[in-house]
C-alpha cells in the first residue's frame, strides 16, 4: 500500500488509483527477484542477511509477517515496522508504539528504500520489501512471492515445523489464491476506491459473490484447499480481519459482515487463534491507517470505536 509514487528521482504525494470508468487500478509489483537454500538464484537463504519493511496495518505486508512469525524466522530476517499513518511522503519509520524504526538503512522514508535500491526506480513505493544486507538491493516486493520464499527456502534455518506448501496441493493452492486475489483480496479495494458507481458496485458484487462462495466451501472442508492449512489461508485471513473493523464501513462493503457468514467467521478466528498469529494482529494500526490516510473516503480523519469484535472466542472448526 501507499498513495504516492516515485518519479524523475523524487517523491509525489498523489498518483491516480483509477481509470476513465473510476475502476481502481493495481499496478503490478517490481522487484521479483528470488532466494533459493542453495543460492542459485543469486540470493542464498541465509540467517542475517535479508531485512523485511512491512506495516501492521497493510494486509499484503501482514501476510509475510504472519508467515515470518510462524516459520520462526525472527532471527533470521530481521524486521522494520513503519507508522500507520501514510502522511505527504508515504511509509515513514518511526519509534511509536508498535513501530520499528529502519535499523538497517537508517532511512526516515521507505521512499528513500527504493531509491538506494535504484536511483532510478520511477513508480509505487509499497510494502512489504524484502531487502538484501548483503548486495543492497531490494530482492522482493511482492508478498505472495515472499511468503512463499519464507516457507520453502528457509527451511533449514526454521525454528518450526509448519510447512505451508505441501507438494500434493500445490496446483490447488496456486489456484486457490488467483481465485480469491481480485473478487476478495483487491475486491475491498476496488469497491473502496471506486470513483463511479458502476465501478463500486461491480467491485462490491463480486466481493460479496465470492464469500457466499468461499463460506459454502467451508461448510464442506476445514480449510480453502482441504485439510490442511496452506499459504492460501493466510492469503485469505489478511483480508478477513481487516474486513468487519474497516472495509464494512470505510470501503462500504456492507452487504454483510463476516461475523455474518457462519464458515468464515468461525474459520477467521480459527486462524487467528493460532499459536503467534495474533502478535502479527494490530487493530489500532489497522484502524488508524485507513480512517487517517484515506482523506478523500474519511475527510475527517475521525478513526470509529467500534465494532466490539471477540477473535478469541470459541470456534467451531474442530
């Protein structure tokens, strides 16, 4: 995430988000290079040498994390956590509460992150980052391709058992995550950024169709690819947690909550409940990050109470 973009070799605020029929517009991820256990990539997974930006509030950063956390990897890759609150230069380090500054770069923007990496890197300054000590040099900053990084390359230097990417599913857990990334994931905010109504509605349609969907799937199975948890769930949960306390309201998906669809709220807290998962959860960066930044969806910046929503409570996914 992050609302302005780098070019000519310096920082603008504002970028346009959608096209001539107000539709929100994703532009693709740059950097996609890759680590391997047995550096043939040019990246060696090794402990020490790589560094992840990410912020709380940002549900494709947050995936890594959880991901990080739990591979047991926090000694491994070390970590910055930027402030909530997007303001005129983006992302920006900070020692608040639930911040980690840039220890590594010593940087006060992740603007200025990109540019070390290429001076003449033009387009979105976004976490989450993976950022190599080593050559200096933004690896990856695509969170899909990251956590699948996290999980089948650095196995060996792993604190944890769980593996996320059983060889058996994989077709189905590739499948899985196209099928939930633009109805679900990029649905919120192609409903949230919507200029048009037609726009809004199409995004918000197809968002709601696709939780009907998923939470008839989850009446049958205990996970979205069967069995066993996957990277498809944790692609899956980001957006869940976030949903009721922000994009119900904020983004105006408001058919239904979530707390509304049996399947997905029970499988939501299921997930949440996990042993190191709700560390990675900060509703208050969450909250404040999109109520606060989104001045043109909350001109006032006023950040809600509410909901009063309990993740700790029993589930039914035994």
């Amino acid at each position: 995430m992050g609302l302005g973009l780098l070019a000519d070799g310096r920082w603008v605020s504002e970028r346009e988000q959608e096209d001539s029929q107000g539709k929100f517009i994703r532009p693709a991820t740059t950097f996609r290079n890759q680590i391997t256990a047995d550096g043939s990539s040019g990246f060696k997974a090794e402990a020490g040498r790589y560094h992840l930006y990410i912020s709380w509030a940002c549900p494709w950063a947050h995936r890594t994390a959880i991901m990080r956390k739990l591979k047991g990897l926090e000694d491994v890759i070390s970590l910055s956590v930027v402030h909530p609150v997007i303001d005129q230069n983006g992302w920006e380090f900070s020692e608040e509460p639930g911040c980690i500054p840039d220890t590594v770069n010593g940087k006060d923007y992740l603007w200025q992150i990109y540019l070390k990496a290429d001076e003449k890197y033009e387009g979105r300054v976004t976490v989450p980052v993976l950022w190599d000590k080593q050559t200096g040099a933004i690896v990856n900053n695509e969170s899909r391709e990251i956590i699948k990084i996290f999980d089948t390359q650095f196995q060996d230097l792993a604190k944890s058992d769980w593996y996320f990417y059983p060889e058996n599913l994989r077709e189905a857990i590739e499948q899985t995550m196209d099928k939930i990334y633009q109805p679900i994931n990029n649905g919120v905010y192609r409903a949230g950024f919507a200029t048009s109504q037609t726009a809004y509605e199409e995004g918000v349609t197809d968002l709601f169709n696709a939780l009907d969907y998923w939470n008839e799937v989850l009446g049958k199975q205990r996970y979205l690819c069967g069995e066993q948890i996957t990277e498809a769930d944790w692609c899956m949960f980001t957006t869940l947690l976030r949903f009721d306390p922000v994009y119900y309201g904020h983004f105006k998906c408001n058919l239904r909550h979530i707390w509304d669809y049996p399947n997905l709220w029970n499988y939501l807290k299921e997930l949440y409940q996990i042993p190191g998962v709700k560390d990675t959860c900060n509703l208050d960066h969450i909250k404040r990050h999109y109520y606060i930044s989104h001045n043109k969806i909350n001109p006032t910046r006023i950040v809600p109470k509410g909901p009063i929503i309990d993740l700790d409570s029993p589930h039914d996914r035994g």
